[in-house]
C-alpha cells in the first residue's frame, strides 16, 4: 500500500475549535459498496465465466496480473464510476480493489494502465464471439424455469468519439464522429442478451438479421415452447426485420415511418382527435388499424395508426404487427409496444450510467471488447437490482395487473414504487449515492479481514439488505 506525502490543513471556518485534516496510515477505501456485489458475482460465476472466455497467449508462469484479475479490476470500476484505464493507476493499491481482484489488502498492486491497455488490445475476434455466448448463456441461467414468453426489443445508440480510433466515422444526423453500438435487451428482466458494436456510419439493422436468427436458435434450443416478441422503432420496420422475424416464427411489432399513404389514411382520425379535444379540452388518443401492404412487401401487414391531438400539437404514429391481437385490440396493442421505451432505458444506463461511451481504445476489437466489459457490469448492477427490488403493493381497488393499467394510474404506481423502493428501481447513480461510495476503514490479522463502516451512516439499512440479498442467494453450481 502507497502512503502519499503526509500534511495538516488546518480549518477556520468553525468558532469553537480548528479543523484538522490529515492523511492516516490506516486502508481506507471509498468504494466498500462494491463488496456485496463481488460476493453476488462469487455466487452467479458472473466475472469467472467472462474471464474465461479470452484467449490468453502469456506464458503463465511469468503473468502477475491474469485476465480474471484484470476482467474484475474493469467491471467493478466501471460499477464505481471508474471508466478508463487511466482510473486503475490510482486504484491498483485500493484495499477493496485488491479484495475484488482476489488478493489480500496491503500486498502487491494490482495492473497499472499499460498492463490493462495491452489486455484489452489482446483480445481476438474468437473470444468476442464467446463473449457473446457468455452474455446468452447468462440469461439463460437468470429464469429459474423455462418462460413461456420473451420480449426483446432491439435499438441502437450513438456512441461519440474523440480519437482516432478504427471504424469511427463522422454521422450527418448526430453531427459527429462515432461508433453505433446495437443492443437487444429483455423486457421480462431487463438484462442485456446481446450487444454488436457498428461502426460510425452504419445502417441500425446491419447483420441485425444474423444477429436475431443466432439469438432465437439459442433460446429455442434451451426453451423449445417460448414464444418471443420482438419490438423495434421505426429504424427496423423495413423488410429484412419484417422476413426474418416470419421465418423465425416471431412476434413482432415494429415502428413504421409515416407517408403519404398512411397519413391519408389518418386524416379523418386526426381530424376527430383535434376536434374532440377542442370540446373537452383533454388529450385525445385515437387508434385505427387496417391492412396494409407497401410496394416493396410481398403481401399486406396489418397497421396501426395513432393520432394524438393536445396542449403540444398534433402527433401521428403507426406500428406494423402480426401480433393476433392486433386487428382486435388496436389501442392495447400499441401500448405494449410504446412500453418498449423502458428498454431504452437499459440503453441509456449502458451509454451513461456505465459510461460505454468512454471507448477510447485505438484498435476496434479493443473497443468492441471494452463494450462487453460495460454490459457485464450493467447485468451486474441489474442482476442485484431485480433481487433487492421491493415495490408497493399494486391498488388492492384495482381488479387489473399493475401492466394492464390505464396510463395515468400506471405512471403513478411507478412513481410511487421510485419512491419506495429507490434500489429496485436506482439508476446506477443512485446505486453509486446510496451504496458504493461508502468509506469504510479495513484492517487484515491472520484470521481474517474487517471492514468497518460509520454506524452513523444514513444509507447503512441499504448496505444490510443488499449484504443479506447476496448471502442469501444460492450459490452455482459451475
């Protein structure tokens, strides 16, 4: 362990007495937050799995600092808010750092930045594929019995660049140079199946397609009888997503963008929303379906058609589905698929909480290696969330599940459940606030190691039930 320079700063600000600071030789840390989610990651294989996924060509027995070591420096960085390698130089003599890592507090540092950089530049193209295996097989692992449904919905996020890195490419549209990483996520848990890092100036449903059939053949041939459901904006409503997802016998209900012919057909519709809510001045939602058939599709699908009239103007949206209820149920049906902007929330955790735009790597296999190491940490963080999660019972008035609920009362059951349970439903910030950054002094003898926290520490009843969460989960079997 490192002792900066000693010092006293002496503060005057208080009447009664100064105000001494000075460094002490005891380890402290101010990430003791992390612990719980190491003993989650011991129990789930989480980090041991990924590891073992990379290739590594070091001659073993000279190799201080293996990949497993380095793989959990990164993710569990990237959990504190510690997202470039430039973090760990500072952090390789942290007591919970090296506990992560698997040695004891106070003996060799951990990997300085250039040990990381030339890890994630090894990695090879053999071992992101695994890696993807990894991230499926996760998810597979996370359903403790077979689901009879899956919702997946898939999106792409700008992801800007400042460097000189390979396959960054400037986009007219986000008017910058970037990279466009494509992830599929799980509405039913919310973890991340799936991520593909395109380069700058990529169509969003480039090798989508592969990426799906891959996907779906790895589902199915562990859970033969699920049905899954695909939804996507407007990006993916185009006939490749439309084919694929027939000849892989999915669900799908995808945005499509507005033309001529569909606003015709909206006008009327439009038309009696603007009145309608010229009369009670309320908003106004108004729904039609018909089928509908585009020239470059081989035959009609059906549509369905929103029209919106309020305080901010007018609004037209319309999805394609081949969902059964489609054509019975139009409003229901858009609903579902407007709900696929929670997903888009795992996409902003990943881009901001996680910081997965920090992929400042020159070669792109090491960018697309450092976007794995984000979407690890972000199952991580998901993975903890669904188990601690505790929220409000729905209205016992209510004869509807909390899903099947009208807008207004749905958005404040999730109010309320923000306010009652802030860890199930934490941003990775409120994670950090309320859990991680804790200090915590930790001391080693020869029978074991102690880490103490302030007993007057307002978020300890947080740390006790995320402690008690990870012990109590079962440990696997692997």
């Amino acid at each position: 362990m490192s002792i900066q320079t000693a010092f006293q700063k002496c503060f005057s600000f208080f009447a009664e007495k100064p105000v001494v600071v000075e460094p002490t030789a005891g380890m402290l840390t101010s990430d003791a937050g992390l612990l719980p989610f190491r003993e989650l990651d011991h129990r789930l294989g989480h980090t041991e799995r990924f590891a073992q996924a990379l290739d590594d060509p070091r001659h073993q027995p000279f190799v201080d600092h293996s990949f497993l070591e380095m793989v959990r420096m990164r993710i569990f960085g990237i959990l504190a808010d510690y997202p470039d390698q430039n973090d760990h130089d500072v952090l390789r003599t942290d007591p919970v750092f090296q506990l992560i890592a698997g040695r004891s507090p106070g003996e060799s540092a951990l990997a300085s930045q250039p040990t990381l950089s030339r890890f994630e530049n090894a990695i090879t193209i053999d071992s992101l594929y695994l890696l993807r295996d990894v991230l499926i097989d996760q998810f597979i692992a996370s359903f403790d019995e077979p689901p009879a449904w899956l919702t997946l919905d898939i999106d792409v996020f700008d992801d800007p660049t400042h460097g000189n890195q390979q396959l960054t490419l400037f986009h007219g549209y986000y008017d910058q140079y970037q990279y466009l990483p494509r992830v599929i996520s799980c509405a039913e848990n919310d973890l991340v199946v799936m991520v593909w890092l395109l380069f700058g100036t990529a169509s969003p449903t480039l090798g989508a397609d592969d990426d799906l059939r891959y996907l779906v053949n790895r589902l199915r041939a562990a859970w033969p009888k699920v049905e899954i459901h695909m939804r996507a904006d407007s990006a993916y409503g185009v006939p490749l997503m439309y084919d694929t997802c027939e000849e892989l016998d999915l669900y799908y209900t995808f945005g499509v963008r507005m033309n001529p012919v569909l606003s015709r057909e909206t006008e009327d519709l439009m038309a009696q929303a603007v009145a309608q809510y010229g009369e009670t001045n309320q908003p106004q939602r108004l729904f039609h379906g018909f089928w509908y058939q585009a020239g470059s599709w081989p035959r009609p699908r059906f549509t369905i058609l929103k029209c919106e009239a309020h305080a901010q103007g007018r609004n037209r949206r319309a999805v394609v589905t081949n969902r059964p209820g489609g054509p019975v149920v139009f409003q229901a049906c858009y609903d579902e698929y407007a709900d696929r902007g929670e997903s888009e929330n795992r996409n902003k955790e990943l881009k901001c909480g996680m910081e997965a735009d920090r992929l400042s790597d020159h070669r792109y296999l090491a960018n697309f290696f450092r976007l794995f190491l984000h979407t690890a940490a972000l199952n991580l963080l998901v993975r903890m969330r669904r188990l601690v999660a505790a929220p409000p019972e729905p209205d016992p008035a209510s004869s509807l599940p909390t899903e099947a609920l009208p807008q207004p009362e749905r958005r404040g059951y999730f109010n309320r459940r923000r306010q009652c349970d802030p860890l199930g439903e934490g941003q990775p910030a409120t994670w950090r606030t309320r859990l991680i950054k804790v200090a915590a002094q930790i001391s080693v003898s020869t029978r074991r190691i102690v880490v103490q926290l302030s007993g007057c520490w307002p978020y300890l009843n947080h740390y006790a039930q995320v402690t008690d969460a990870a012990l109590a989960f079962p440990q696997s079997p692997d």
